[in-house]
C-alpha cells in the first residue's frame, strides 16, 4: 500500500530513523504493508518548523511544512521574515501550518488573523501551497473570516487544503468552489463525528488527502493514545468503508492527490538536477 501522511508533527524525542522504523512496525501491526512511505513533517511554530526540516532531512521521502499555528501566535515574535531561512530548501513542500481557531484560543482572534494574512502573503511570495487549520466554536466565525482570507489568497493565484476539516458540508463546498483539497484524520474513526464521515463520503476524490495530524488525534482503537503515521492505515479503512472502495484504493488516491499538491514530482526533479550540477 502506498501511505503518504500528508500532516503530522514530530515532536524529536525519538530521532528519525526510530520513528520512521516505528511508524512502518506499527502500520504492519494494523494490518496495513506500507509498499511505500511518504511524509510531511509539519511545523506549527519556528522551532517546530526546524525540527520540521530535519527531519526530512534525515529520512527518505519525506518534505516538510513551516508556519504558525494559530494556537501559537501569542508566542510568536511577529517576525515573519525569520523564515526566510526554509526559503530555498528543496523538501520544503508547503506553508503551514496557519490559521484560525477560535475553539481553543478565540482570545487571541484578531493576532491570529493578522499572522494568518501575513503567512499567506509568504505562501504567495514563495509559490507554495497553504496548509490551513480552521475551528470554530459552532458560530461559524473561524469558517467566515478564514474563507474571506482564502479567497483572497486564490484570486492572487495561491493554493489550499484545509487540514483537519471539522466543519459540515456547506463550509466543505466553499472549500472545493475555492480550489481546495481537504485533509480526513483519524477523527473519521470517531464514533460521534457523523459530519467527518459525510465529508469523507462527498469529496470529490481528486480533493481528499489524508493525514493523522500525530501526535494527535490517534483514530480508533487507539484514541487518546500517542498517534503517529503508522495509523494513516485505519484512517484510510474508514474513508474506504464509507466511499465503497478498497483501503488500497484509497491510499493510492490520497497519495497521488499529496504528490500533486505538494509537487512532489517537481521538487525530485529539481533535486536531481542539482544532484547532476555536482556530480
Ligand atoms: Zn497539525
């Protein structure tokens, strides 16, 4: 099976090489055969968005993603260009992540919209998609004033997924109109989340990616627990049983769908090309 966990955070204690030896252990252990591994280390803060980077580094087939989350920009100095270190690295896929969640820290609302207009700016700037978090507190709120960023963001010509999408199908549609994909965790697993299910069942398939968003989120039978990509395996059997197709199937797709959003063939491409000049 091809896995490609488009979204998770490392969080460095265990080094590279042990988890990524641990991610294939486990998914063997739910049953899945991982043909092939990808990844996307995601960065929610600076240094978060260092570890990020390394560890990509330190593994194969794996980018990486830089940004603030809006959870994080009480923390943040405000200075956007200390990022212009990621600039030129070659694994970087994406800007993320960034967004709005007034579910968890409405508080900080007008900081978070301003540090998500200025990231999105940088995507645009760097040519790179957008990694988007949006959660609200079932008034909409984060959804309205996300989506008119967004749309902004897309008349400039930047692209999009929402990651983690809670949200119900109406919000699910804006998302599609707006040219984005949108990302299923293994919150799909979770007995209450009907809503998630629907999602997983209407999205076109070229938009779905999937993700595990680790350490968080681990999908059943293993909620509450430390999740990690290993798990991408039961996330795609669930999305499999609500869209009639084979847990193959839809790791192929999903995957596909990740390597197209994150120009993954492009940046081998280029790494190869680079590769040459110094041979
Ligand atoms: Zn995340």
């Amino acid at each position: 099976m091809q896995l490609f966990d488009t979204h998770f955070h490392y969080s460095g204690e265990a080094s590279p090489a042990e988890y990524r030896n641990r991610i294939l252990a486990d998914a063997l252990g739910a049953g899945v055969f991982p043909e092939t591994l990808e990844l996307n280390a995601v960065g929610g803060d600076f240094l978060e968005s260092l570890r990020a980077r390394s560890f990509a580094h330190a593994v194969p087939d794996c980018i990486f993603s830089v940004g603030i989350h809006p959870g994080s920009v009480e923390r943040f100095s405000g200075n956007i260009s200390d990022f212009e270190t990621f600039r030129d690295d070659p694994l970087l896929a994406a800007v993320g992540e960034l967004g709005l969640d007034y579910f968890y820290a409405a508080e900080t609302a007008p900081r978070q919209r301003e540090v998500f207009a200025g990231f999105l700016q940088l995507a645009l700037e760097w040519n790179k998609p957008a990694i988007v978090h949006l959660r609200d507190q079932g008034d909409d709120a984060a959804f309205k004033d996300g989506m008119a960023l967004l749309q902004d963001f897309t008349a400039s010509g930047g692209r999009f997924e929402v990651h983690c999408f809670t949200g119900d199908w109406k919000w699910g549609e804006k998302i599609l109109e707006l040219g984005g994909y949108i990302g299923i965790t293994g919150m799909v697993t979770f007995k209450r989340a009907e809503n998630i299910r629907d999602i997983a069942r209407r999205l076109p398939a070229e938009r779905l990616l999937l993700e595990t968003d680790s350490p968080y989120l681990a999908p059943v039978p293993y909620r509450g627990r430390e999740n990690h990509p290993g798990f991408l395996g039961l996330v795609a059997a669930q999305v499999a049983a609500v869209r009639g197709m084979t847990i193959g199937e839809v790791c192929s797709l999903a995957c596909n769908n990740g390597r197209r959003f994150f120009g993954v063939e492009e940046r081998q491409a280029q790494i190869l090309k680079k590769e040459d000049f110094y041979v």
